[in-house]
C-alpha cells in the first residue's frame, strides 16, 4: 500500500520553497509514494490521512491550531520531514520547538561549506562522504535534546548540527538544515539526503 505523503511548501521573501517542494517530487518519483503538495497552511489541520507531512515552510509566528495540529500528528505515530528554515519560529511556539528540538537564531554568510557525516551507517547518511555545500549555515538556540545527530559542520569555533533525528511521542522527526536556494538544492549530498530521510521515515 502507497505511503500518503503531504508536502507543505510555500516561498517567502528569502526562499523558493515550494521550487523545493516541486523537486521532491521529482526525486520520490520513483518511490511508491502517494504525494499530495500544497502552498496551504490551513492543510495543517487536515493532516489526519498522511503518513507523512515534508515542511518547507518558514513558519514565523504559527497559530496555536496550527502548532497543535502537527504536534498531535507526530505524537500520534506519524513522521515529519522539516526543512531549512522551519527552525525560523516565534519564541512562543514551545510546543512546536519542543517537538522540531532547536529554535534557529541566526546564520552565516552565504558561502560554501563541508558537511561531515556523523553517523555513515545510519540509512539516511549510509552510502554519503562528508561533502561541500554553498548554504546558508543555520545556528541554533541549543542542542536538540534526544536527537541522533546524523551531520554537523563547524561555525563561529562550534560544532553546528546540520542533520538530525528525533522521537516525539509515538512518531519521529528528521531536521535538514541545508536548502537555501537552488544551488544547494541541486548538490547531489542534498538530495540523498533527503530521499533517504523520506525513505527511513516511511520504512
């Protein structure tokens, strides 16, 4: 039976997520996957059928439906794929912070930087070498308490987690720092990082 997927995409003055939102597609085609993608954030409260949801979303100040909503989801057993700036999220938002793990506080400069592979067996890392990605650089506000830290790099003389894991309630999130623009959505690392992630999350 087909994984029912819902990717949440939806650009903002910064990013062009839902070019990124399109790409996954591409990527999954060849996955048995049933995709629904949507620009909409009222889906959040519709999220009941998915297995799935992948956020590209930038979610700012989010309404308490829409925090309830997607923290019930994972907590209920299902998984949830967030990407790039959805640590970009009001102080608030506990509950959503509690559940993504870290709040972003700021980035580096646009620029090219290596990736190090943690953990190469873990299936969403397994078969990638630490690799270059130009990219924003994403700073968090702590260390993400419970997750497996698949890949980090090094900024401002600290170890930054880039890639992670973790459980909520009975489900799991993936967090991928990476995805500024089109440039770093094309690098090849990206991009496995990513159907492997969806991969593992739907296993």
């Amino acid at each position: 039976m087909s994984s029912k997927v819902l990717i949440l995409s939806k650009n903002d003055q910064h990013h062009k997520l839902e070019t990124l939102g399109s790409m996954i597609v591409e990527w999954t085609n060849a996955l048995d996957l049933e995709v629904e993608v949507t620009h909409d954030r009222d889906m959040l409260s519709k999220l009941g059928d998915f297995n799935l949801c992948i956020f590209c979303v930038t979610p700012g100040e989010m309404t308490s439906k829409e925090e309830q909503s997607l923290v019930d989801f994972v907590e209920d057993g299902k998984k949830l794929l967030a990407v790039h700036s959805a640590t970009v999220v009001n102080e608030k938002n506990t509950k959503y912070i509690d559940l993504i793990g870290a709040r972003f506080t700021h980035h580096s400069p646009y620029h090219e930087f290596q990736v190090k592979i943690e953990n190469a067996e873990h299936p969403v890392t397994k078969g990638l070498k630490d690799f270059k990605i130009s990219d924003e650089l994403y700073v968090l506000d702590r260390e993400p308490e419970g997750a497996d830290v698949l890949a980090t790099t090094v900024w401002e003389n600290k170890v930054q987690p880039m890639v992670y894991t973790k459980k909520y309630g009975k489900g799991e999130m993936l967090y991928n720092a990476l995805g500024h623009n089109e440039v770093s959505f094309s690098n090849p690392g990206f991009q496995k990082l990513i159907v492997q992630g969806i991969k593992w999350l739907l296993r």
